[in-house]
C-alpha cells in the first residue's frame, strides 16, 4: 500500500543505521573471519552482493547452516530508543516507515524479528532477495542501478529506489483525483471527449499538483 497523499514515509537504511553492524561483515567476522580476505577480493570482480553470495557457499561447505546464520544474526541489537520510536509509529496513520538496504532480506527480517519490529512495523522492505536452496543460503542482487549511479552499489541505487516509489504514489494521487472528479469514464473513452466544464477542469489540475 501506498498511503494517501498525506502519508509521511520514514525512509531507513539498515546497516550502520537501525542497526550499529554491516550485517554482511558481521556474518563472516563471527562465523568465517578469514572469508573477509576473499569477500573483499571477489568484492572487486563480481560486485559486494554476489560476492556474499560466494563466500556464503564457503560457509555452507564448512557445515555452517541457515540455522546457525540466523543465530549469530540474533545477537545483532536495534537501540532500545530507536526501537521504541518505530514501535509507536504504528499507532500513527499517516506514518509509515521503509527500509532500503543492500543487505538482504533473509539478514533483516531475522533482526528485527529478534528485536521486535517485525509486526507491522516496516510495511516495505527493498534489498537483495535471498533464498535457501537446499537449506542453503542464496543472495541475489535487488538490481536497479546496472552501474548508471556511481554513488551507489553496482546492483542497488536507493536513490532511485525512492524516486520511483514518489513517482509511483504520485501517479496513484492523479488517479485519485481523477475518480474524485468524476472524470475516469472520460479518460477511458480518450481526452478527446472530457466534459468541457471548465471547473471540473481547473479542480483536476489542481489535485494533481
């Protein structure tokens, strides 16, 4: 769901924000630290998200489970404060909240579930997808940015994550109004053939703005 058009969207990254720790690194310094040599390398050829991907299967050949990524990842800890902030904005209408992370979906769900924010708390999570494959876990790159934004991963330009969700909400208010107008029967049938009164018009304009 998009929210009205008076919904304030509270924007968060994951990573050294709602969390002190990069999850990725963290993973690894507990369970693999002499991986991070060869994270760091792989990082260069094939980019962070495949490369955690990569030396995930390292892990995972040393007998290192799901379970066991998920038990370390429960020692990561949200600030009680921040914490508490997020659990009351669900009391709040016209607050939603978002993450936009290139960390990945496995890593944060498994947190703030351990922290207790995993109830209604964030209604969108945009990061690399991850998957088991045969009780193994598998990262994907999110992939939006091929390289366009130099500011940003190879594979994730949050920029742009949130210019196209504005976008998206902005044509959802357009649409609104014209329902509210009472001019979608007219848009249908082509521009052609709107009523020609000028204060419907002019009100249309109006919303859409």
């Amino acid at each position: 769901m998009e929210g009205s058009a008076d919904t304030t969207w509270l924007v968060f990254d994951f990573d050294n924000t709602l969390i002190d720790e990069n999850s990725d690194y963290f993973v690894f310094e507990r369970l693999g630290s002499d991986i991070l040599d060869t994270l760091r390398d792989r990082t260069r050829s094939v980019g962070f998200t495949q490369a955690v991907d990569e030396c995930l299967a390292i892990l995972w050949n040393r007998g290192i489970s799901v379970h066991d990524l998920r038990k370390e990842l429960g020692n990561i800890s949200v600030n009680a404060k921040l914490a508490g902030a997020l659990l009351q904005t669900r009391s709040v209408v016209s607050e939603r909240c978002m993450i936009v992370s290139d960390a990945n979906t496995e890593y944060i769900r498994t947190i703030l579930k351990r922290n207790g924010l995993d109830d209604g708390v964030f209604e969108r999570i945009v990061t690399n997808p991850s998957f088991l494959e045969s009780d193994r876990l598998r990262v994907k790159p999110f992939d939006n940015n091929n390289g366009t934004c130099r500011r940003c991963p190879e594979n994730l330009c949050k920029g742009r994550v949130i210019e196209d969700f504005r976008e998206k909400r902005n044509e959802l208010s357009a649409s609104a109004a014209v329902k509210a107008a009472g001019l979608e029967p007219w848009i249908d049938r082509g521009l052609n053939q709107l009523p020609t009164d000028t204060a419907i018009a002019e009100s249309v304009e109006l919303d859409i703005q």
